[in-house]
C-alpha cells in the first residue's frame, strides 16, 4: 500500500507552483508528504528541460530517491517528461511518465502504479493539449507562487517550452481572482504570479494582464504581489504607470533580454529590439528610481562573436539594472538555433558567462548602495541557518537579521545601514506588525 509521498522540482517558479498543486491533489488522495531523505512510498520529480543539465539532474535524483527507499515507485512529470518520455522511460528505477497533461491526473494513476510492475507512459502529443490547469504553491514558504498562464505562442529558436507546454492559455481574470482568494486563505504575505509568458495572459479569453492586476491589487489578504519574468515587449508604458502607484504590486520587474546585439535577437526571433529594452529601463527608472530590474541573458548563441558579445556588455553596462541571470547557451533538440551556422565553443562560453556574472554582482552592488540609508519594508522568511534569517524588501534587497521565530512572515519597516561581506543589507528595525 502507497502511504508516503515525497517530491522533488527542478526548474522555474512555475514547477514549484505545479509540484505544490500535485501535492495537494495526492493528499486529498489520503496520502502523506514527507521529506526526500525520509523514504517514501513514491517520489515525483518535476522535471525541466530548458538545459543539457536540467536532464542530467533529472536522473541523479533518481538514483537518489532509490538510495532513500530502494522499493519506492518513482513518477516523473515536467517538461522533459512531455519532450522525451521514450528517453525517460528506460532510466532505471523510473516506474510512471507523465505528459503536460497527464501530471495533473497522477493522483486517479496512483492504482496504476500500484498494480503495475512495467514502467507505465502516458504522454499525449502537445498539440492536443489545450486546457489550463491553475495552481499555486503553498505550506513552505512566505511567498507563494500562483499560476496565471502557462504554454507559449512565440518559437524562440533557443526554446523548447512551446513544445513541453503548448500554446499560450490561461483561466479568465474573475477564475484568476477566486485563486487568488484561495492563496490568501494560507496566510502568506506575498504571491508570485508565474507563467511561462505572463504578459500574454488572456490571449484566449480577450482579457488584459493589465486588466488582471488592476483586479489582484484590491484582494484583501495579501500584503504583495511580484511579477515574475515578463517579455518586454508585453510590459507596456501602462503596466509600468500602474504598478508605480499600485498599493500592492511591488517595485521589481524581471525582464528577459537574452542579447544586447540586435543582430542576435533576431536570429533568435526576439518580438523586440535593443532600442525598445532600454527605453523600458529608462521609463520605470523614471517613475520608480528605487524599482529592481533582473535580466536574463544567453551567452555563446550561435553567431555570437566577440564583437557582439561586447555589444552585449556594453549594452547591459549601460543600463540602470539590478542583477542579471546569464545562462550559456545549450543546445536543445528541434529547435531552430540548431541550424544557425556559428557555434560558440564551450570554453568561450564559459569565460563569457564569467565576465557577465562579475558584472551582475558589480550592478547588484551599486543597486544595493544606492538604496543604503532608505526606509523599507522587510517581509521574513522562515528558512534560517547559524541562528541568521533573511527576507526581502519591496524592491528585491537581501536582508540579513538574528534569527527570531517572531519575525517569520512578518512585514517588518527597517532602514538600510550597511552591506555585508555575504552580500546582504544589514539594517535597522524600526517597527512591525505581529500576526498571530
């Protein structure tokens, strides 16, 4: 009998959002969630595929699980479980493949599993996948990720979302503010709203993201809301103007750039130019001078010569931004950048997202002095090590304080003082609001 279930996500927010769901689905089903290293009954890892390693962890962590319980049933779900199930179902000690659509229903396959003593795949072609299935994450953290959107209409040639997810889709706004309802009912602070292209929501239903958070901003119960990464293309002048006097939605846009060459946006098939990025930097600059700005970056895509790697540099140094992700580029199966003449090699690759990386910490320090000797507001989280906690303002600083229980999921106002040898803000309590 299948009594204990344990989980384990690779990826983006948006898995983490999904896993939560799943959890919540299998203990409706009477079973009960329990740490990785307790050895459970079953183990579902939530699977990306965005990387070469995202793959390779994927079956490291097998091995792992059976390590914890060498009789337990292993489940894979997640976008490389929709891109290569052939491919999973032959790893040893995978007994269960779900498809994009098919990971929603694991909890009516558990009999399935339990019979079975042959790996069992059910994975259905994404193009037959058309529905939206909400979720959020919730039970381990102080923030929940809620998910708005999910599946993409855009090809980007570097990609393969759109063939793990699907089309662009998600619920209307009046389905998305009843989760968000449901979300505030668990008592966090602060929701996430995630997506593979959130900026795209409505696409089905002839509804704005714009209409959206204008709608989230008057939820009661819920002090924050964060946006996730979002296409610039998609992140209007209005979106901008609203969170710059919204009461809820926070100072922090996460904004994919992937090249500073146009040349390269191009053949990536970017739906925006350089020119079009910076302006969006300069006008939230404009309007909220303290606002975090992450961008993501690919190093080595093909064609990138060491002229347009420095257009790169040079572009993102120009800009007023906060920290970036720089990602080398990876070569992923049926996409289009596998037929571009030009590739990097990993060496340069490697010396390239090194170059970046020191110029993320240089942009996350400035960032962090500039706001030094500010009043914010500081939400904590419970995680804690060497009796050390931390939480995040508004606007995305680190802030390192003694661990107390009390402060856990607590807003609390602080002043900036200083940044430590860790790269956090040390600051000064000035008051908070106790929830019991």
């Amino acid at each position: 009998m299948l009594k204990t279930v344990a989980f384990y996500t690779l990826g983006c927010k948006l898995n983490f959002s999904e896993t939560s769901t799943i959890a919540r689905q299998l203990e409706n089903e009477g079973l009960v969630k329990t740490d990785f290293q307790q050895g459970a009954d079953i183990y579902v890892i939530n699977t990306c595929s965005v990387t070469e390693n995202a793959d390779k962890k994927c079956i490291k962590v097998v091995k792992e699980a059976h390590k914890y319980n060498p009789y337990a049933r292993v489940v894979i779900i997640g976008c490389y479980a929709q891109l290569k199930p052939e491919e999973i179902i032959n790893i040893k000690g995978v007994d269960m493949v779900l498809g994009a659509a098919e990971k929603f229903n694991l909890a009516s396959h558990l009999s399935l599993l339990s019979k079975s003593e042959k790996p069992i795949m059910l994975n259905n072609p994404i193009k037959e996948i058309n529905t939206f299935v909400p979720g959020f994450s919730a039970g381990d953290r102080t923030r929940s990720f809620m998910k708005i959107q999910d599946g993409c209409d855009y090809f980007c040639t570097f990609c393969t979302i759109p063939l793990a997810r699907g089309k662009s889709r998600s619920q209307t706004i009046e389905n998305t503010i009843k989760s968000a309802i449901e979300v505030a009912k668990t008592g966090v602070k602060e929701v996430v709203l995630t997506g593979v292209n959130i900026g795209d929501f409505g696409v089905e239903t002839n509804e704005r993201f714009l209409d959206l958070i204008k709608k989230l901003d008057d939820i009661e119960g819920i002090s924050r809301f964060r946006i996730s990464s979002i296409e610039p293309n998609l992140l209007t002048d209005e979106i901008i103007t609203f969170v710059s006097k919204s009461k809820k939605f926070v100072p922090h846009f996460h904004i994919p750039l992937q090249s500073g060459s146009d040349e390269i946006l191009l053949k990536m098939r970017r739906k925006y130019k350089s020119e079009l990025y910076k302006n969006r930097i300069e006008f939230i600059k404009k309007l909220m001078p303290h606002c975090c700005i992450g961008v993501d970056v690919i190093v080595g895509f093909p064609g990138e010569d060491d002229f347009l790697f420095n257009s790169t540099y040079n572009f993102i140094k120009s800009l007023d931004v906060s920290y970036l992700h720089v990602f080398p580029y990876s070569e992923r199966p049926n996409t289009g950048a596998i037929k571009l003449q030009g590739k990097v090699n990993e060496s340069t690759k490697n010396k390239r997202v090194k170059i970046l990386r020191e110029l993320s910490e240089k942009k996350r320090h400035n960032f962090y002095t500039e706001n030094l000797g500010k009043e914010f507001t500081v939400l904590y989280e419970a995680e804690h090590s060497n009796n050390i906690m931390h939480g995040f303002t508004e606007n995305y600083i680190k802030v390192e304080t003694i661990y107390d229980p009390l402060l856990v999921n607590e807003l609390v106002k602080v002043k900036l003082l200083e940044i430590n040898s860790n790269m956090n803000v040390v600051a000064l309590e000035l008051s908070t609001c106790l929830h019991i």
